[in-house]
C-alpha cells in the first residue's frame, strides 16, 4: 500500500466536507474538468453541471437554502474500479426560507483521478426536494 487514500476514504471525505456545508472547500475536493451530474433533477434544475467553477456556481447558496444538520447514515462501497466509490446516504436538515423538513436519501457514484472528484452522479428525489421547497427551485 502506499498510503494513497482509496476512493471509499475519499468518498467519506467528501461527504464530511458536505456537512461541514463549506462548498468551496466541497468543490476543491474536484477536478477542474469534473462533471456532476444529477440524473433526477427537477426541471428548472441542471441535471449536468460541467467543471468545478460552474459546479461551485451551482452550490455556493445550498448552505442558504437547506441546513443540513446530520447525516444519520452512510455506507460507502468499493467497486472492482479502484477508483470508483459509492455511497448510499442520507440527511436530516430542514429548509431555511419555510423552515420545512429535508430528509432526503441518496445514491452517489463517484469517480476520483488524482485524489480528486472527476465524475459526480447522484440521484434523489425530486418530489422529496420539491416538497420541502415548497414547489421553488434550487
């Protein structure tokens, strides 16, 4: 081992980096070229968000709008791709403008080069994050 930390440790990195609800720090744990992408995405929202400026851009104001408080369950899964990790978890926050409940589970697959996120997939429900929205976009 060489002491290079797997896709699973920098997975959970990017999950902590996430509830520490710091997105520039968040979107520094990426590539310049990243793509993240969000196959569920409600319209009006991006379901493909190209290079970490744009990605920052995208989720600089998440912390404004929902407050997530925990993330009661992880569980994050090698794949036979050394590089590629993936996480099934959840949050408990609430939503800052209604004060509304946000629960949400997630399905993430997450691909690194270099220590670095180069591919975000993460898929939710939209009718979950519209509901606590209360029918406003992201």
């Amino acid at each position: 081992m060489s002491g290079t930390p797997s896709a699973v440790d920098l997975l959970r990195r990017t999950l902590d980096t996430f509830l520490a609800k710091d997105m520039k720090a968040w979107t520094d744990l990426c590539a310049e070229d990243v793509v993240a992408e969000f196959p569920f995405a409600p319209e009006g929202s991006p379901a493909r968000i190209e290079g970490r400026e744009a990605l920052y851009d995208y989720l600089r104001g998440y912390p404004d709008l929902i407050d997530i408080r925990e993330i009661p369950s992880v569980r994050v899964y090698p794949t036979a791709d050394e590089n590629v990790a993936i996480a099934e978890w959840s949050v408990v926050g609430s939503v800052v403008p209604n004060g509304n409940p946000y629960n949400m589970s997630y399905a993430t697959f997450v691909t690194f080069r270099d220590g670095l996120v180069v591919n975000y997939r993460e898929y939710w429900n939209p009718k979950v994050f519209l509901e606590a929205l209360g029918g406003a976009g992201f």
